[in-house]
C-alpha cells in the first residue's frame, strides 16, 4: 500500500522541462485497486525512452557511436499517493546532475498537479571494461536540453550537399520500411529541388523533406521521412516548418502535399485542411491536403 510521508523538497511540476503522458492499465492495478507499486519503475522506463526522444538522441544509435551505454546503478522511490485505473498521468524527468561517469536523473508522476510518486534514478556510463567517462557529447546534450536549448538544426540546401543524408533516410523508411519500390522513390527532382535535413546535437539525420513548384503560386512539399525511433519527437515538425518557411520566402501562397492517411493527424495539427478524395499512390492510400502561406 502506498501512503503519504512527509517530503520537504519534493519536486514541483514547474520544475520540469518534459513530461511523458501515460495512462494506467487495469493490469497495473492491485488488490487494492491501485497502482502496483513496482509499475512506477516502468513508468519511469518509459518516460526516459521519451526523454531521449526530446533530445533527439536515437538510443540504441547514439550510445553505439559512443562506444559505452548507460547502466542503472540505484534507484529510489517515494510514495505521496497513488493512481488509479483510468488515470492520466504526466511522468516528469529531468537531469539534474552529469557527473565524471555518471547522471542523476529525477522523476515525477504526477496527476494533473498533484504529485503522487518521485524518485531518482543514478546511471553509469560504462563499456565492457567497465565504468568511462561521460562523452563530452552527450554531456553538452542533457545540459543544454535542461537549459532551454534547441536540440534540432534544420539545414536546407541542394541535393549535393543534402542528398547522401537525405537519401539514407528515405532509403530507410520508404524503401525498406515502407516497401515502396526503388526505381519510384527516385525521381528527376531531386537535383533541382530544396531539400531540409534535421540533424540532432552530435550530427545524426533524423527526418527530411523536399520543396518544389506545383503550379506558379503554390509549393509542394513531398518526401517527408522521420527515422521511426524519433517519431513523435517533434523533429518532423521542424523539417516541415522550415520548408513552409523557405516557400513564403519565396514568395509562393500556398502550400500542397500528400499525406500518407497514417500521417493526416500530424498535418492536421500543422494547419493543414484536406481537398479531394483518398487515391492510392506506390501502393499506400494518400490525400492531398493544402495550406495557405
């Protein structure tokens, strides 16, 4: 059973920078009908995966190019109350601490603003000989995310400065993620379109998009592509952003694509209006959707 205890620094919602938003399962539930006390390790689990996301860090990737990975080393919970089935609850995470090998990271459930669990969790940075020093790298990434700082530098350009990176992340989504065939995803404007690349805090390719002219007046932006661990980062957003930025720039009104139905959702809340009925484009189900610039 969870009960209250009394905490005279415990964390307040306005300390944090990001909150994953989770909603519990009847299988989370106890006897008691509420919250397994063992679950809000989980929840701090999955809103640290979400975190990582926020700083455009790709997990697995990241910690591969850095030669180490990160090790829980202790874990620690404090219980003011408890959820209950149905509820919805913000996880809160912060860094609030790198040191020579090691991070503090805390976290907060909260239910609307009311804090029900917090706790730390300490991480080590290791290799298999054993604990190294943090990466100056991924250092400069949790501090600078904790202080306010862009995580994401979207870069226009040509296909001879963009395309090898730009060409990676369609290969890996449409091609072999999506099955869309080769010879369909290549196409003549490439060479004479601007094309956007996001890139995170130690120079990965996240997401992509082009822009090119449809009819005088109006752009079309096309080849949209997230990597999939970074969906739902906002990075795809950006990518888009910039390449309606770039269009008003150059004078267009308005703006056209086509989104695959699985993607209306992101374009709806980008302001976005669909026209036409649903067709079918390299075998996916698409509409068009239009904004004004």
């Amino acid at each position: 059973m969870t009960t209250a205890t009394a905490e005279s620094t415990v964390p307040r919602r306005v300390e944090y920078r990001f909150f994953e938003r989770l909603r519990v399962r009847w299988a989370e539930i106890d006897a008691q009908h509420i919250v397994f006390n063992g679950h809000y390790l989980s929840y701090f689990d999955a809103a640290v995966g979400g975190y990582w996301r926020a700083l455009a860090l790709p997990y697995a990737d990241t910690m591969k190019s850095l030669g180490g990975d990160l090790f829980v080393r202790k874990a620690t919970l404090e219980y003011l109350g408890s959820a209950r089935y149905d509820d919805q609850l913000d996880i809160g995470v912060r860094c609030e601490r790198v040191g020579n090998s090691s991070l503090l990271v805390r976290c907060a459930v909260f239910r609307g603003e009311t804090l029900l669990v917090h706790g730390e969790l300490v991480y080590v940075f290791a290799d298999a000989a054993g604990s190294q020093t943090v990466p100056e790298a991924l250092r400069r990434a949790l501090l600078g995310f904790e202080a306010g700082e862009a995580m994401v530098e979207v870069r226009l350009g040509a296909w001879a400065e963009l395309g090898q990176d730009a060409g990676h992340i369609r290969q890996t989504v449409f091609v072999e993620e999506q099955n869309i065939p080769a010879e369909m995803e290549w196409d003549a404007g490439d060479s004479a379109c601007l094309h956007a690349v996001a890139y995170n805090r130690m120079g990965r390719a996240l997401a992509t998009g082009r822009l090119l002219e449809h009819v005088p007046g109006v752009a079309k932006i096309g080849r949209m592509a997230v990597l999939s661990s970074m969906r739902g980062s906002g990075v795809g957003r950006e990518v888009l952003e910039a390449l309606m930025r770039a269009g008003r720039q150059q004078g267009y009104r308005e703006v056209l694509l086509h989104a695959q139905i699985s993607a209306v959702g992101f374009y709806l809340r980008a302001g976005f209006v669909q026209r036409g009925p649903q067709f079918e484009e390299a075998g996916i189900v698409h509409v068009e959707m239009v904004r004004a610039l």
